[in-house]
C-alpha cells in the first residue's frame, strides 16, 4: 500500500494454516478431501477463525 506521504507499507502474517496447505501435495487424497471453502478461507486475508476444527493437525 502507497502512504499519503509516499512510501509503501507491506502487512504480512504467518499462518500455520497456510504453511501446511501449501506443503500438501495437490494431487494427494489428503487434499482432494478438503473442503474447497477451507483452502478459500486458509488463503484468505481472513484466515480460519481461531475456534475453526483443524482436524488435519489431528492425524
């Protein structure tokens, strides 16, 4: 983003979430079981809501 006064602000976050969706291979079962709103939310700004059911972490 370009300030009023010129310069550029970058916001970033760490998600664990999206770390692990991008290490699961597109093309494995474990993927293919997902739900397409669960990648959309993980890629968004948003994220999952913090009491969101990660059962992926649960294997």
């Amino acid at each position: 983003m370009l300030t009023p006064e010129g310069e550029i602000e970058i916001d970033f976050k760490r998600d664990e979430n999206y770390i692990w969706l991008c290490n699961v291979d597109s093309d494995s079962q474990e993927y293919e079981d997902l739900d397409i709103q669960v990648i959309n939310q993980i890629k968004s700004w948003e994220r999952l809501p913090e009491d969101f059911s990660r059962y992926w972490h649960e294997v």
